[in-house]
C-alpha cells in the first residue's frame, strides 16, 4: 500500500513538471502571437475603411471572383446580365458577413467567459485573458463595419423588401410560454453543472454572473456560428456558456469550437483574400469591401492561431479531463456538425447548414425585388431550378465543404478525448452529399410551393 502511494505520488510530480514545461511553452507561443498582433495595424485599416465607405462609390464593381456569387452555378445565374451578376456577388458578401458579424457577437461574450476563467487560474494565464480581451476590441471594429456595408447594400438593392417580417414571425403567449419553460430547462441544466463541478468554484466568470444578474445574456439570441442561426434552444446556449465559465479544461475546449468556426471563415475567405492581391497587382480600383475582406482575414489569422493553441495545446496544462468534461465538449462538437456543416447549399457556396425554406423565401424576394423584377409565377419557377436540380453550385459547395472537412479533421484527430464521431467529423461527412441535397430542397420545396401564395 505504501509502494502505491509513493509510485503516486511520483506519477503526479512528473505530471506536474511536464505541464510546468508545456506551460512554459505555450505562453510563450500565446506571448509571441499577442505582440504581433499588437503589432499590426489591420484592425486601424477596417477603421478607416468603414468610414470611407459610400456604396455608391462601389457599387459597380465585383468585390470578390465571381463564382462567390449568390446564385452562382445554377441555371439562373447563367442567363443574369452583367448588373444582375454584380449586384448577386454584392449579395454574397453581404451574406457571408452577416453571418460573420453574428458569429463575432458572440465570440465577444465567450472570449469574456473563458478569459475570466483563465485568469482566475493564476497570474501565469494572464497573457491569454489580454490576448482575449484584445480579440474582442478588434471584433466590435468588424461587425460595426461589416454591418455598415450590409446595411447600406441591402437598402441600395432589394429595396423595402429586405427590412420586411419574415412570414410567420410573431410574438404571443405561447412564445411566452417557450420562454418560461426554456428557463426551467435551463435551472435544471445549471443545477447539473454546479454538481459535476464541484470544487471549481474558483474559475467562476464574473462576466457571466454579471450576465445572468441582469438578464442581458443576449447572444442567447444571436444568429451565428455557435448558435447554429438560434437553432440551439436559449438554454442549452446559456448551459455551454456555464460550463465554458467554470473549467479551465472546458474553458479551453470552446475554443475547439471556436477554431471550427474560424476555419469555415477562412475557407471562403481566402479566396477574398487572393481577389485582392490580384487587383492591387493590376492597379485596378480596390472596392472597399474586397480591401476588409482582406484586412479581416489577416486579423483574424491572429484568433485563428489563438484558437488552435488553446484547444490543442493548453488543455495539456491541465488535469485530465472528468467524463462529465469530455461530455460537455463532445456534445458541443457534435452540435456544430449536425447543425452548421452537415448540409450543402446549391445557391450560397459555404452555407453548410443547407438550404431549408427560409432560404427559398430570400430568393424568392430577391427574384420579385428590382434587380430581377420577377412574376410571381417566374419567381417560383426559378426558385425550384435552382434548389432542386443538380448543377455547377451544388458542385463547388461540396469542394468547399470537402476542403473544411479536411482542415477540421487535422485539428480534432489530435484531441484523444474526442468520440469517433467528432474524432473523424463523421456528421460532417455525411453532409458532403449531393444527392441527399437535391433530395432533401425536393421536400421543402413542396412546403414552401404551399407558402409562395402567401408571398405574393
């Protein structure tokens, strides 16, 4: 018994050297990205670029190749005039940053969340929570800028249309009712939470206490990446918040998470990327949403490296994880394949959750709005050639959906704790699927075929 002890007691000392060094490390690595982006000065250039920006003044021009169009790949597209086709790559822009813009509201709570929980570690941690803290100033530049240039497009190509009530949004009693018992869920989740975790009160984040205090826990209600667009219920949402708050270890792991999403940033964004280096090499006019998708993705190489050192790396500096922590980010991992990245879209290259009726609904718009000045028989029509037959689209969303498949599995097949099913993105996978696409646009087609009168 006494030999047991011992050999025990050594296995923790050589534990605890070895996470001392890999410590060691990792700060250092956390140190040196910190400076650099401190360093830079993209952040200052999306400042000046958001308050030069007229649409007007960059209304004729594409901002990106054409094929990151709305639109692009399918049999409409191939008919569209030249300023048909210019206002449908405006429009992908837009989409891919309005969807950008939501994932960063979030990402400032939880940089908040996990950075209070880091710093409650020890003073050795406090690099991470400034780089965090810094993230996050850099974060509201970009969605103020991304939703100024949203803003002003929308306006200038859909009209009033764009700004009208999606169908069948409403408030009543029983969303109320939702409401209440989405609460109840969410007490009975927390009270779980604080039993597995017994003994981390430690970690707690103020931030998120703050939040809850005062019921402004609102990325609750956000449409981003995390989020799966407010298809995760409010609960659930809040539930991961807890736990990512409370354990260091769990604390790490969101940013699994979080590299998953910036990753699925930088697959389309690269090629926005490489757009403007090659205009700026031809002295052409430089729209000023091609100069932030450029200036954006070089910040953002800064998150996407802090990302990756905090889900691969830094956990190593921890205890093992409990079953109850593996659990939490399995679950988290397997959310995000099901809800983001297990689908292809045959109109918008990168929307990876499909396509489901509400998308239909926006074509349909944009069909009947001035670009197109569609019937709304013409519109219908287009609306089922476009989302129901194979074509180019469907074919350039699977290369990307392959691509991110790939760049996702090289992160996770490192994390040991993973299950095989996030290990190997397996949801993922199975989402890569042309025909279970068009299949699956057959089915709400015929809903939304019901719907369209309505629409009209």
């Amino acid at each position: 018994m006494k030999q047991t002890t011992i050999n025990n007691l050594d296995t923790a000392t050589q534990h605890s050297k070895q996470s001392q060094k890999d410590g060691k490390k990792i700060f250092k690595i956390v140190e040196n990205n910190y400076r650099n982006n401190l360093e830079s000065d993209y952040t200052e250039k999306i400042k000046e670029l958001d308050r030069n920006f007229h649409y007007s003044n960059n209304s004729n021009h594409y901002w990106t190749e054409p094929e990151q169009s709305i639109l692009y790949g399918t049999p409409l597209y191939d008919v569209a005039s030249s300023t048909q086709k210019i206002a449908l790559n405006h429009l992908f822009w837009v989409s891919q940053y309005n969807y950008a813009a939501y994932s960063e509201i979030e990402t400032i709570d939880y940089n908040q969340i996990t950075a209070d929980c880091f710093s409650n570690i020890g003073s050795d941690y406090e690099i991470i929570s400034r780089q965090l803290e810094h993230e996050s100033a850099q974060e509201r530049v970009h969605i103020h800028a991304f939703f100024k240039v949203n803003y002003q497009t929308i306006k200038a190509l859909l009209d009033n249309q764009a700004f009208s009530t999606p169908i069948g949004t409403k408030l009543s009693e029983y969303h109320q009712i939702d409401l209440q018992l989405s609460n109840y869920q969410y007490y009975a989740l927390r009270f779980i939470t604080k039993m597995m975790l017994t003994g981390k009160q430690r970690y707690d984040s103020p931030y998120l206490r703050k939040l809850e205090e005062t019921r402004k826990f609102t990325s609750a209600t956000t449409r981003g990446f995390f989020h799966g667009r407010g298809v995760i219920p409010s609960h659930l949402v809040r539930f991961f918040a807890l736990n990512w708050g409370s354990s260091p270890f769990l604390a790490s792991q969101y940013y699994t998470v979080r590299f998953i999403g910036n990753m699925l940033l930088k697959n389309q964004e690269y090629s926005m990327f490489a757009y403007f280096k090659k205009i700026s090499n031809q002295d052409n006019f430089v729209p000023i949403p091609t100069a932030l998708s450029y200036y954006h993705f070089l910040d953002e190489a800064f998150h996407t490296s802090t990302s990756l050192f905090l889900a691969r790396e830094i956990q190593k500096t921890f205890p093992k994880p409990t079953a109850y922590e593996k659990f939490l980010i399995n679950l988290a991992v397997y959310l995000i394949q099901r809800i983001n990245l297990s689908q292809l879209s045959g109109v918008v290259r990168n929307r990876f959750f499909g396509d489901d009726i509400s998308g239909m609904i926006d074509i349909y718009r944009l069909l009947k709005s001035s670009i197109f000045a569609m019937s709304h028989e013409e519109a219908v029509h287009w609306v089922e050639k476009c989302f129901c037959y194979e074509h180019e689209g469907f074919h350039q969303s699977a290369q990307s959906h392959k691509r991110l498949l790939s760049e996702a599995r090289q992160l996770c097949e490192h994390l040991d704790y993973l299950w095989p099913a996030n290990r190997e993105m397996h949801i993922m996978a199975e989402g890569g699927s042309i025909d279970k696409a068009v299949r699956n646009n057959i089915k709400t087609f015929k809903q939304f075929s019901k719907l369209s009168t309505s629409l009209n």
